[in-house]
C-alpha cells in the first residue's frame, strides 16, 4: 500500500504525476485524494449545452446524432488535415457541433447514438458555442470499456486544465484509491463517534465515487472537518509552545508612569477599554511572552490601550516598539502619543516630571541627524516609546531592552517582519492590533495562536458618520450638491477630506479589465477642484509618492486647521486622527473595498461634529459594485461589513497563503459557512494538544500535520 504522504508518482506514474505537478500543483498521492470533484452529473442525465461558460474547460455529457468526416487540402507543406464534424444532442434537444482533428478512428467510436463525456475548453466558432477539438470517454460502449470507470450513479466532474482534463483525473483518483493505505485515520475515534463521523477511507471513496448525493453530504462533511481539525490542532500547538517560552515578566510598579498617565487622563475609559487593560495588565504580568490581538472598530480607541500597555513595561524598566505600515501613520502615532503623554513624554528635559520617559521615531526617509538621534535613544534605552516603519527592523537597530512589540494595522506586514523585530529582544511580548473587525472564526483560525480582545464600543462624544451614495452619472446634480456640501461645512469652520483611487501624473491610465475609464486621480481631482467647485478654498494634495517630510508637513498643517480640504489617496486610510474633520467625499468609491471604505470613512467623526462620508459612484443600480455600496452605506457594524468583504475573497487570501507563498490547503472549509465546525474543532483540538502536545499517541494526526503544513507552511506559522 502507498503513504498519503508518497509522491503521486507511487500511484499514477512519472508521466502522469508530472502533469498532474505542472497543471493542478499536485505532488502526493494525498494531493489527489484531496482534490475534490467541484460538482457530479446524473448517470444518463445529459449536461445542458446553455451552462457552458466560454473559456473555461468542461465537460459535457452528450448522445451522438450525426458524424461525417472529410480531409481538408493542405497548405504549403504541411500535411493534410483530417477533420470529424460530430453533431451533440442534450437531454433539452439544444445540438452543437464539435470538429475532432486527424483522429479519423474516432468515426468508430462515436456512432449515431451512443453516449459519452466530452471534454475541452468551451469557444465560440462561427457563432455558435462549441468545445475546442475535446477528448472524448464513452458510457454506453458495448465492449463494456467504462463499465467499471462510470460504475456509480454520480460522475464526478474535476477542476481541470487544458492538458489534465476531468475524465483523466478520475481514472487517476480510482487508482489512487486502490492502492493508497487509508487506514490509517487523523481523525481520533473517540471524536468520529462523537461528531458522528464516517471513518477516512469511507469518507475518501464516497466523494470520489459516490452512489447517492447523501454520500457526498456525508463525505464532504467529514473531510471539512479534517481541514478544521488539522488548522486548529497546529495552532493549538503554537499556543502551547508560546506559553512554554520563558519570557520577562512586566507586571509594572506602583507610582509610575501607568498611575500618572491614568490621573491625567481627561476622560474616562470605556468599559471595554479598561476590561481589554486588565487582559493585558495580567498578560504582561506572566512569566511567558503574550501573543494578543487587540481588534476593534474605527475610533474605539485601541491607541490608548495599547499606550497604557507600553507604559507598564515602560515602569518594569523595559522599551515598547509600536511598528507602523507608513511613514504617515507613523508619524501620527509618535505626534498622539506625545499629545497623550503631555509631559510625561519629556523625560530630560528642564521641568520635567518625575516620571517621565521619552518618545523616538524612526523612519526610513530622516535625515542623518534625526536618526542618529533615534538610534541612540533606542540603543541607550533612553527612549521608552520607539515609533517607527520598517526602518526598526534594520540590522544597525538596538534597543537596550525591548518588552513589547506593537503591530498596528498588522495586515500589512509579511510574518518576517514582525519576526525580524521580535527577534530584537528577548522573548517580548507581542499586541497585534487592527481596526478592520474580524468575524470570530475569522480570528480563530486565520489568529489562532493568538488570545483576541475586542473593542466593540466608541468613546462617549464621538459623532455617529451618516454615509450616503452618490449615483454621479444617473444623478449629476447630486455630485455638485456634494460639493456644495463641504463648501458649507468649511464655512462654519470644519474640514473635509477626498479620496482618489490613484495619484496620477506619470502613473499610467491603465483601463479596468471591463473596459471602464482610468481611476480618478489626485493631481488630476486637486486641480478640478481649485479651479471649480471648491475654488477660494485652502486645497492641498497628499499621496505616497510625496517626499515624507512633504507628507508629514501637509498633515500638520491639515490637523492645525490651515488646509480647508485635503485631496488624497489611501495614505489616509489609517491612523489619521483630525477631529475637526466632519466629511469625506470618496471619488470612484466602487474601486475600493467594503473594509477600505469603512477605514476611510473612520477618518471623519472623530470630533463631538456629525460627520458624513459621501461614496461617489458611476456604478448602476442592482450591480453588485453598487449593492457593496449600498452596504457600507447602510451599517457602521465594522462586523457586518467585514463579512461581506470577507464573502469576496479567496480563502487563501484570508488565510495568508499567498502571503507564505503556498497555496491554501483548503479545499472545503469555509470560515465564514462553518463557523460550528470551526468552534467545535478548536475545542478538540485543544483539549487534544493539552495532553498530547507532540500528538505521540496520534501517529496519523502528526503525519496529517506534516502532509498539509508542508516545513515551509510550518516556519510561516512559527513566525506569524
């Protein structure tokens, strides 16, 4: 018998298992087994030729009506060219033609009523829908050569490609299944019986060879939970070893800078954020390293948490690294928590308090001066806060004794570089926060190892943001109405934002793929504006191809009230905190995300001003671009909307495959359709991994493990 985890070439052979490599990715037997029919016809069902899909690759099961075959003349030297015009019939009486090229035995095969499975990519020719020149499989063949291959009531139909179609994988996935050893079960029993499971050989050969569609329910049912089971077990094993690691305890001290800042701070927390404080507080208190994701809406204060954090290690004599995915966001965050510490943050200076410690920022574009500043202050622990961009993570970075890393908007960082900084230190704590809500499947699979706290409500006095579609092409009166409206808001002193897709000047107008006009641009929308609709008013522009002192100047300026509206890219996207700001007018709004839009819209409402965020679209009514829109403008839940956002991605994409250069070892788990499955298999799997840490009583679990999260999947995971 073969190993799941054996080359494919153990089962199909070199030639095959080379195809199956280049055109599926498919390296292990497993590989196959686990290449699951996308859908399965009825035997003696005829598949409907108006569900072809043009360009794709399908197959088809048709009755022969007619054949003729004819040589065509050849030109210049090539040979003759036989053709086989072969005309289809589905079970709806709808014919097509297919043209079968120089195999004129075919004529042999495919006699006026008999039946087979066609297989090729589906074009249009001369008009008419047909599939290119496809291989063929006959059912009903008298010399019984399919009996055994058709032998179920369903027939599975593969993903496939051009040179590896259906019909060739299920000839391979029957061979697979004959030789390969599935007796062995990662599953444990005791979980089977109680999930109601059916055992993996069982599960295996139903999904592939299926009699009824109840064995297919049955079988996708218990592999789905295999995908949940494996994910959580690995993850329960990274909370296991996490909390195994030894780590420096930062239980803080009385009369410190935590006291002092809690007593200046002119506002009460929220309930949320002072539960969340407590979580951490006890966190940073143990003598293993914390690993928390700190998620919360837009506006719900997670800076402020997070700053308190910083201060315990700060008063336990250790350094706090808030790491930023943008120079402008960076420098906000050093310039808040400034503002926040007030004096505190003059540690060295004349007058300064008793407590106190000192803020530093690091960013990749500074002068010499300001970063040898920087560095030293790091290096010499004299800086308690260290503020910066990918910059910390270079090699000339030293801090004197690092206790907590904080990753804001960790999205946009590769499990490199949070690693890279973490490995400055030894064994500090890690916070990871975002502010794009995550459903809580999402947060237990795709942050497993991680604790999660949430903040859920927004600080007392904060506006509610009203949002609103602007149809510009159906209703262009209502996109003059918009400017009309920010021309008002800066007359009673306010602030408005625009946001462009793109920045324009040398940046290429590259035409969307349905053929839809370039983006609207910055430099393009800044010029429109001061030259019309907002013409007397302090206009200026800000994007990512400014020089960073240019941003960080325009920034200050916008927060001190001497820019009227600020026409921008997704710079602004996060971080960006001006409370005067009370409106947005997003440009091509549909060319955003359902969670970018929310972020933006996070940028306005700040203050105790009712805010409003306008999404300016040329997308109709009823088309799905329009109903996202729709969407955002119909909740402010970051939840709700962060599961429709979720609902258009790839679940690679939402697992980080494609950040760890795998593709995902997903194929019927779907975070957001089996949330009961995921919850359950998280508790299994960490009782499970609490009494069995290395799985040395569950052989078939740990090889489960080692065949899906291949060393590379697994050096991802350890570092994320």
């Amino acid at each position: 018998m073969v190993a799941l985890s054996a080359r494919l070439s153990a089962a199909v052979g070199d030639k095959t298992a080379r195809a199956f490599a280049t055109h599926l990715g498919l390296a292990t037997v497993g590989d196959l087994l686990r290449h699951y029919p996308r859908r399965y016809v009825e035997r003696g069902a005829l598949t409907p030729f108006d569900e072809l899909v043009l360009e794709e690759f399908a197959t088809v099961f048709a009755e022969v009506q007619r054949v003729s075959g004819r040589t065509l003349t050849a030109r210049s030297n090539r040979k003759p060219l036989h053709k086989l015009d072969v005309v289809l019939a589905d079970d709806r009486g709808r014919t097509m033609t297919i043209a079968l090229f120089n195999r004129p035995w075919a004529v042999k095969d495919l006699r006026v009523g008999r039946r087979a499975y066609f297989s090729g990519k589906v074009e249009r020719f001369q008009g008419r829908i047909q599939l290119a020149n496809p291989e063929y499989q006959l059912v009903d063949d008298d010399r019984g050569v399919l009996a055994e291959e058709f032998a179920g009531t369903l027939v599975p139909i593969y993903p496939a490609a051009a040179k590896v179609q259906s019909h060739a994988v299920a000839r391979a996935v029957r061979v697979a299944l004959d030789v390969a050893d599935l007796d062995v079960d990662p599953l444990p029993e005791d979980l089977r019986r109680r999930h109601r499971l059916v055992a993996l050989e069982q599960a295996l050969r139903d999904v592939h060879t299926p009699f009824r569609r109840e064995d297919v329910a049955r079988a996708r049912a218990r592999l789905t939970w295999d995908e949940a089971f494996v994910l959580q077990v690995v993850l329960a094993q990274r909370r296991a070893a996490t909390r195994a690691l030894p780590g420096v305890p930062r239980p803080g001290r009385a009369g410190g800078l935590l006291e002092a800042f809690d007593a200046a701070l002119p506002f009460a927390l929220t309930s949320g954020q002072a539960q969340v404080g407590e979580a951490l507080a006890g966190d940073l208190a143990r003598t293993s390293p914390m690993h928390r994701l700190l998620q919360g809406e837009v506006g719900s204060g997670k800076t402020v948490v997070a700053l308190r954090a910083m201060l315990q290690v700060v008063d336990s004599g250790g350094q706090a690294a808030l790491l930023a995915p943008t120079e402008v966001l960076a420098a906000q965050h050093a310039r808040s928590l400034a503002a926040l510490l007030g004096p505190l943050a003059t540690a060295g200076e004349l007058g300064s308090p008793e407590v106190a410690t000192r803020t530093a920022l690091l960013t990749g574009s500074q002068g010499a001066a300001a970063r040898r500043s920087a560095l030293a202050a790091a290096a010499s622990g004299e800086a308690g806060l260290v503020v910066g961009t990918h910059a910390l993570l270079s090699e000339g970075v030293a801090f004197a004794d690092l206790g907590l890393v904080v990753v804001d908007e960790q999205h946009r960082f590769g499990v490199e570089q949070r690693d890279a900084l973490r490995a400055k230190g030894a064994s500090p704590h890690v916070l990871v926060m975002t502010a794009t809500p995550i459903p809580r499947t999402i947060a237990m699979t795709v942050y497993g190892d991680l604790e999660v706290s949430t903040l859920s409500e927004l600080p007392q006095g904060r506006a509610p943001v009203r949002t609103a579609v602007v149809p510009a092409s159906e209703k262009p009166a209502w996109l003059d109405a918009a400017w009309q409206r920010v021309r008002e808001q800066v007359a009673q002193g306010r602030q408005a934002f625009v946001v462009c897709p793109r920045i324009g000047g040398d940046e290429p107008e590259e035409r969307s793929s349905d053929g839809r006009r370039p983006a609207v641009a910055v430099l393009d929308v800044h010029l429109m504006l001061v030259h019309g609709a907002l013409s007397g008013l302090r206009v200026e522009v800000l994007h990512g191809r400014m020089p960073a002192e240019d941003k960080d100047e325009v920034m200050q300026r916008f927060a001190r009230g001497e820019v009227d509206v600020l026409v921008a890219t997704t710079v602004i996207e996060v971080g960006v905190d001006v409370p005067n700001a009370t409106v947005m007018v997003v440009l091509d709004a549909e060319r955003f995300g359902v969670s970018q839009l929310h972020q933006l819209r996070g940028r306005v409402g700040r203050g105790a001003g009712a805010a409003l965020c306008l999404l300016v679209t040329d997308a109709e009514a009823g088309t799905p671009s329009r109903e996202r829109l729709d969407a955002v403008a119909a909740t402010s839940d970051g939840f709700a909307l962060s599961r429709i956002d979720l609902e258009q991605r790839r679940e690679g994409d939402v697992l980080g495959a494609d950040q760890s250069g795998r593709r995902s070892s997903l194929r019927l788990l779907r975070l957001l359709d089996h949330e009961d499955v995921i919850a359950e298999a998280r508790v299994e799997a960490t009782g499970l991994v609490e009494a069995d840490l290395l799985l040395a009583d569950q052989p078939a679990l740990r090889q489960a493990v080692l065949d899906v999260l291949d060393a590379e999947r697994a050096e991802f995971l350890e570092k994320a």
